[in-house]
C-alpha cells in the first residue's frame, strides 16, 4: 500500500543525527515529508523552510511541528525550488532516490527510471539558493548509482564528502555534506547555473548574467589535456571587434561567461530555408571565416561545422572556439569549400536547386590558399552565387 506521506525510516534517522551536528542561520528541509528533519533543526537554526510537493505530507508536518511547540519553521508548497526564494546556510534533502518501479507509483520514495534524476534536478538548482559558505546535507542510496551521484555532484561545481554510511538489508546508504567549491563562488555572478553540455577539454553550463542568458565554459576537470581556457578567451576578444562569434562578458584563466547563442545548427537551417536565404548564409560565413584567415586564427571544424555554425535570424555565428589557434597559415574557408561540396550538403542544397560545380570549387579553394586574397575569396562567392 502506498503512503499518504513518506513516514520516517533508516534513512530518516541517518540523517537526522547529521542535522543536529550542522543546522544553523537559515534553513531549507527540502520534501520534508513528516517534517522530523525540519524540527529538528529548528531547535537551532535561526529559521526553518520546510517545503514538500505533498499537501498531505506539508498538514501532518505542520501539526507535527505543533506538538513541539515549533515556533520558527514555515510550510511551503513546492515542486523541489519552484516555489523557494532565497538563499539558505543549510540545506538538507533526503529524496525520493530507488529506480523506478513499473509496478508501483510512488513520488516519496522512486527517484526516477535510474534513481537519481530528482537528485539531479535538486542539484542543478541548489547553487541558486544556497549561501556561499553555505552546506547541502544530501542522503542517497546505493541503489541510486552512487558513482554517478558523485559525478553529478562535481558537475555542479559541488566539493563532496561523505559523512556516514549504514547497510540496511540489500542496500547501503549514505548522507555528503555538499559545499561550493571555490569557483562555484567566483561564478556567483551567474544565476541558476546549470551543466550543458561537456566536451573533451571544456564543460559549458548555461545561466543569468545580468539579466541574459549565458554560457560558461570551464576546464574540464576529469581531462588530461591542455587547459585553452585562457587562449579561446583572447580569440573570441579579437573576434568580437570583428563581430564575430558570440559576445565575450567576462573571462578569467579558468572560465569565460560569453553569450547564449540560440538558433538552428548550419545543416537545419539548410533544410529550412530558401534558396536566396542560404545563398545569403553561406556569403556572410565564408565573409567571417576570411577574417579568420586575416587574424591568422585557425578554427579547425569548419570541414565538418555542423555543431559550430548557428544561425540565428538569418545571421550565422561560429561558436565553441576550444581547438582554435594561431597559424601563420589558417585554412577556414578552404575547409568551409570542403563542406559545401560534401555529400551531406550537396545531398540538401540541391534540393533548393542550388548546384555547385565541385571540381571549380575545389580548383578555386586552391588558388584561394596559394594568395589569400579578397579577389580570390571574391571567386567563391560568385561561384556559390
């Protein structure tokens, strides 16, 4: 039989002995289901929060915290930090965190299809309202995949460490203390900071700065390669006089906060548009990727820039400058002729009737590399034309 409301148990417990060694200044018991959490660390926080997704759960709570005689605790109705504002010293979650159940429909206790995706979702807000020096006390499960909760902990610029752990019956559980890690608060600036996407090098998050949206790349920090964390920011700089690129706001040695760029990857918007729109694209791009040659900077996809060209409002932008570098012999438009005669565009741009000669391309990109010059680019375009 399923609960009204996710009674107190093992896990409960285990963390409540955690909660009296760190409750202080503000508090949030997020899904505090009984509300045994939230008294308790009442009894000396400043201020307790207590928010659960169940109504049921917040009235047996709320009554509770009468018998008591609670005081400083509040109730709120919140689907994890939909309805939080706020910042917090300490923040304490014990989850809903087993695998699925197909069998059985139960929000209190089933985490997800693999157990940790309300985790995760917890995790990706938390930044936004914890304190600096603030603390997550967060319980999960081993059932839950406790290497992929950690990995979601560092991808969140969380610092991790365990504080207790108890076998009970098939599974064992565990309470971290999570804390901002020193460049979570350098990126304070940012808000609701969120993982986007991660590639060899460099993990990018998404986020508000002031008042725009934002992404933000950083070493990656399980890569053994070179951090270019620094170079990629002094291209796009040089880039950005040119009006190319995405808008760079801030950027230190070890992060760059540059603009959101949304839009249809180059291949989409070639399926989309009409003939004079991807004519006009295609002009502006290899118009940019001259001034690439120009600067002596080599960007290195643009034979394959399916994930490195959006356009956005008819207007094209290169993003995601981490391989770029200085050459005394950039080669971005010849590589872009490569991709405008290739199998998977010809295959499109046909479609639109839009034929391009190959051989006289490719003769052309290589009288374009000998003299780099703007008669010679000049050529290209009328050719694409």
């Amino acid at each position: 039989m399923v609960k009204d409301y996710y009674e107190p148990a093992e896990d409960s417990l285990l963390l409540l002995e955690q909660v009296k060694r760190y409750a202080k200044g503000k508090v949030l018991d997020m899904g505090t289901g009984s509300g045994i959490l939230a008294i308790e660390a009442a009894r000396n926080a400043d201020s307790v929060v207590a928010v659960d997704i169940n109504p049921i759960a917040l009235r047996i709570a709320k009554r509770n915290a009468l018998k008591h005689s609670i005081r400083n605790l509040s109730f709120r109705r919140s689907d994890l930090f939909s309805n939080v504002r706020g910042r917090f010293d300490l923040v304490i979650f014990n989850p809903p965190y087993l695998p699925q159940d197909k069998e059985i429909e139960d929000s209190a206790i089933y985490g997800g299809k693999h157990g940790h995706e309300t985790v995760e979702r917890f995790l990706c807000e938390a930044g936004s309202h914890l304190a600096d020096d603030g603390a997550i006390l967060l319980l999960f499960s081993s059932l839950t995949g406790k290497k992929r909760v950690e990995e979601l902990i560092a991808a969140n610029l969380f610092e991790q460490r365990q504080l207790s752990t108890q076998h009970i019956f098939f599974e064992d559980l565990y309470v971290y203390l999570l804390k901002k890690s020193p460049l979570h608060k350098r990126l304070s600036v940012v808000k609701n900071l969120k993982p986007y996407a991660s590639g060899k090098r460099g993990v990018v998050y998404t986020g508000r700065y002031r008042g725009r949206r934002v992404a933000i790349k950083i070493k990656n920090p399980i890569s053994s390669a070179p951090a270019r964390i620094e170079i990629e920011a002094h291209i796009l700089a040089a880039l950005n006089k040119r009006g190319i690129g995405p808008k760079l706001f801030e950027a230190e040695d070890d992060f760059i906060i540059m603009e959101y760029v949304d839009g249809m990857p180059i291949l989409e918007y070639f399926e989309a548009g009409t003939k004079a729109q991807i004519r006009a694209v295609v002009r502006k791009i290899l118009l940019q990727l001259y001034a690439l040659d120009e600067l002596k900077i080599n960007k290195e996809e643009m034979h394959h820039p399916v994930k490195h060209i959006i356009v956005r409002r008819n207007n094209p932008v290169l993003i995601d400058f981490e391989r770029a570098k200085y050459s005394q012999k950039a080669h971005n438009v010849t590589q872009f002729c490569q991709f405008m005669t290739s199998r998977d565009v010809v295959g499109i741009i046909s479609k639109k009737k839009i034929i391009i000669d190959k051989k006289q391309m490719m003769a052309l990109a290589r009288e374009y590399s000998r003299e780099m010059s703007r008669e010679n680019l000049t050529k290209i375009l009328r050719l694409i034309q």
